[in-house]
C-alpha cells in the first residue's frame, strides 16, 4: 500500500508534468469549449441585459452564472482527461 501511495504521489508531482510530451486533444479541445461556454454566455447575458428594457437584473445573473457553471464543469471534465492521459502515459514507462 505504501509503495502504490509513493509511486501514485511522484507520478503527479510538478517535475514529472514538465516532461510528459503526449497531451491528449479531447482534453484541449474541452479546455477551450469550456472557456468559450463562459465568454459566450457573459456576452449573451450582456447582450440581452442591455438590448431588451423588460429583462431584468435577476435573468442577466442567471444566465451568467449558468454559463459560468458549464464552463467550469467542462473545464474539470478536461482537466480529469489530462489527468488520466498522464496517469496513463507513466503506467506505459
């Protein structure tokens, strides 16, 4: 048990990060619609505050922050991915 503590804490430590050269593209590509989920929905929250007399503060909060919620989500779905793609890359060594 100790040495599979051990072997799991140096396999994520920052030192062995720096020389993984496999970066997996689902993980990136998640990474980017992530953030592209928040930025889209602060401008269509924005866009709708200001273009539209009868909306009011309460739906420009809920949109931003259920945009902000996805985003973060498929922002932690993309980090668990290169998490696993590094777990898997020093499995192989």
């Amino acid at each position: 048990m100790d040495k599979t503590r051990v072997y799991l804490t140096e396999s994520l430590s920052t030192k062995e990060r720096k020389n993984s050269t496999s970066v997996s593209a689902l993980g990136i590509i998640l990474n980017l619609l992530g953030y592209l989920a928040i930025i889209c929905g602060f401008s269509v929250g924005a866009y709708m505050a200001f273009a539209s007399k009868a909306m009011s503060i309460i739906t420009l909060i809920l949109v931003c922050l259920g945009s902000l919620i996805i985003g973060l989500l498929i922002i932690g779905f993309a980090k668990m991915i290169y998490l696993l793609q590094e777990i898997n890359n020093n499995i192989k060594k």
